[in-house]
C-alpha cells in the first residue's frame, strides 16, 4: 500500500486517535495509503516500534448512551518509522515521494516552538517546526506539490502557530522569497481541534490482553475531531463514519469544548476533593456531586453558552465520559493550575450568565468559594505567587485581583463570602446540598 501519511510523533495519542482513523478508513476500502512515522525528538521509540512492524493492539472502551461497549483493533496502518536523528538522510528523502499528501503531528504543547539556535544544516533542526522546513524547503526544490498539515496539538490556532514558526524559519535562514510563495500558496496548515481521552498502556491489565505487545494502546470511545478547511474528498473522515467536521472556523468547537467538558471539570474539582470524592467516576457515582455538576451543566453552563443540538450533544457525551470505568481519573490531578483553569473555563460562563440574568448563578459561583476555601485550606497544586496569594489575602482582596482573573470581580463578594462561610460551618458536601434545594 501506498505511503501517504508523514506523522511526527509515535506516542499514545496519535496511535489512539488518527492511526486508528486511517485503519478504519483503508480496511472499508475509502482510502489507500499507510503513515510513516517520524521520531520528533532525540528520545524516542521508533526503532522498538519498527522491531514489531509497527503494528500493535488498541482498544477503546467506554459508555455509550448509557451501555458500556468495547472494541479491539489491530491496527496496521503505520508503515514504518523513521529517525531523523540517525537517519536524517531517509527522513529528508520522505520529501521526494509525490505520494506523501498529509502531515500529522502531535509533538506536545512545547513542540510547536521557534529556536532560533536551530541551523538549516543541521542534520536535523532540533525544533519539530525547524524539521518541518527542512523537509518543506526540500519538496519545494523537488518541484513537487505542498502538503495539508493536520496539527494535533493541544494549543490555540495549532495549524496558524506552526506556520508562524515555519515562516520564521524560512526567515532566518535567508531561503529564496518563491520557497515563502509555494509555502503560501501550495500548503494548509489546518487548525484542528481534538478531543479523546487516549489512556495507553494499560499496566494492570496487560496479562488479560497482549502482554507482548510493547505498543499497546487504549482509549475512550468517544472522539471528536475539528478541523478547519475541507479535504474530505481527500481524506473521507466523514464518511468513514468518525465525529470529524470541516469548517472554516473552530473557534466555536472550542468554545464548546472548553465550556462544557474542561468547565465541568473545574467547576466540580474543589467540591469533590473537599467533601472527600477522589476520582471523576466516583463523582458520577456520588447522588450530591453528579446533581451539583448536572444543576451547573443543564442550568448554567448550557443556557449561557447556547443550547443547540451541538452543544447538548456534547454535554450528553461528558457524562457518559465521566462515567467510563476504564478510566480512573483522579481530581488532584485535574486540580493542577485550578486558578488559570477557572479563569478560563468557567469565569466566561459566569459572567455571561450573571450579565444575562441579572444575578450571578450559583452553582459556579459556589465553585469559585469552593476553589478560594481550596487554596486556603487544603494542598492545592499551582504557582507558588498564586497559592500565597490565594492563601494569604482576604476573598475581597482575591476578587478584585486582576492578575488572577483578568477582571475585577468584587461585585461577587458578598455572595462569595455568603457561599465560603457556608462551606466553613457545614462542609463542602452539605453546602452543594443547600444550593441543590434553593
């Protein structure tokens, strides 16, 4: 079959998510073409999966409209792997393949980032987007056509940012003004937007599955996948069935996403972990946390930001998500950075409503004394200017702190103060209660 994938990044997620995509999509005869896999930094482990033909078992499991379904692939669609670091001669001839049509990557948040130590000559830039030039700059002089690159990671306008740093590059290094031109005009570097929880190796579990497998993968069932532009008669994503949209915009996927799921989980973290509730699942299994985290949803979050098909849809999957017993999500971990989270996923919502309605809701507002009564009495996780702050100053003081929330907030002291006292004398637990019942 064909080569006609050049994915940067051989990790969990990739093979959980777009390997699994492009499987599916050549074993129902709508597409013809395998991945070459290349190695984005120094420490990598290609050449173990080379050593089993880069092939290995994935399974998703989840709930899905409330019944718990499995699925195991063995998944075929990698067909080798390539590191520049050792072999910087096989990666930079994947440039002289006219079959290559697709870039995919996912280097982590700190991959797209510009060096400016990085060399053309070198053999290779040590930045994946100093690579990428590499690679782009030599197709060029092949005279061949450009790529539609499909950046997977987790930052605003991934597919813009990378080509920023391209661009950069190209600078830098003083290439010709027509290799800027092709790269204008012969490349999409898409924005995209990617949602599934890939949970990798399983370690307790691998006896019961393949325990020779090195490569073995799992993940949730549910995924989505935003991309902007319109390649599916390219690529038939759509076709082959996956919760994939083309559009000329994300930014309101993201709204959708950083709203409803990371906002449900920043607005139930600092109850959960006060009244003693250890993992998401347990939360869903908890009758006072679920209906606090379902009054916040169906009344609050959803009314704010817009209820459309889209919209609950979304909020229908956060709960089955949240439910999945295959993952043991634990809040400590979620409550890293809660301040920044708040601010960002939960504060837009709140003040919406509250400008709305004419009243601040109060399930998020109770979220924010239950983050407040968090830092100052428990071992929250986060800058340590932040956790003094938080620790340190009166709720007045931390309200209208603009560093922390970018606006001034004091106009919610008096029922923020109402809401800390309340968890004061009666705990976090009986204080989502008496909300529950107002």
């Amino acid at each position: 079959m064909r080569e006609t994938v050049i994915q940067f990044g051989e990790g969990n997620f990739l093979r959980g998510f777009f390997d699994y995509f492009l499987h599916k999509m050549n074993e129902k005869g709508l597409y013809e073409g395998k991945a070459v896999v290349v190695q984005p930094i120094p420490m990598g482990r290609v050449a173990e999966l080379n050593e089993q033909d880069c092939k290995y078992n994935l399974y998703l499991r989840g709930i899905k409209n409330g019944e718990i379904v499995k699925e195991h692939t063995f998944v075929e669609s990698i067909s080798r792997c390539v590191d520049p670091y050792k072999n910087f001669q096989d990666y930079m001839a994947l440039a002289d393949n006219p079959d290559f049509r697709f870039i995919v990557s996912n280097t982590t948040e700190a991959g797209i980032e510009f060096v400016d130590t990085c060399k053309f000559d070198d053999k290779p830039a040590l930045s994946f987007p100093g690579k990428l030039t590499q690679l782009l700059y030599r197709r060029y002089k092949n005279g061949l056509n450009g790529f539609i690159i499909l950046s997977c990671e987790l930052i605003d306008n991934n597919g813009a940012e990378l080509k920023k740093c391209v661009l950069k590059y190209a600078k830098l290094w003083n290439l010709e003004e027509d290799f800027v031109a092709w790269l204008e005009n012969e490349n999409h570097f898409a924005n995209t937007l990617v949602d599934r929880i890939v949970t990798g190796y399983p370690n307790d579990e691998t006896k019961d599955m393949h325990p020779d497998d090195k490569f073995l993968d799992t993940a949730e069932i549910f995924h989505l996948w935003v991309i902007e532009g319109d390649f599916e008669d390219e690529f038939p994503l759509k076709k082959a069935g996956f919760n994939v949209v083309w559009t000329d915009d994300a930014k309101p996927y993201k709204k959708i996403k950083v709203r409803i799921l990371n906002g449900a989980h920043t607005s139930l973290v600092a109850g959960a972990l006060l009244s003693g509730v250890e993992t998401v699942g347990e939360a869903m299994n908890n009758e006072v946390a679920y209906a606090f985290l379902n009054k916040c949803m169906k009344e609050e979050i959803l009314p704010t930001i817009g209820e459309n098909d889209e919209s609950i849809s979304f909020a229908n999957s956060v709960f089955d998500r949240f439910k999945n017993p295959y993952i043991q999500h634990k809040w400590r971990s979620i409550a890293l950075n809660s301040v920044s989270k708040f601010s960002v996923r939960v504060l837009p919502t709140l003040l919406e409503y509250k400008e709305k309605k004419g009243k601040a809701p109060m399930g998020l507002t109770l979220s924010l004394a239950n983050l407040i009564y968090f830092y100052k009495n428990d071992n929250p996780d986060d800058n340590a200017d932040v956790m003094a702050t938080m620790k340190d100053d009166s709720i007045a003081d931390i309200l209208k702190n603009t560093s922390l929330w970018s606006s001034d907030l004091s106009d919610l002291t008096e029922i923020v103060t109402e809401y800390y006292n309340k968890i004061d004398t009666m705990g976090a637990k009986e204080t989502m209660k008496w909300i529950l019942s107002e």
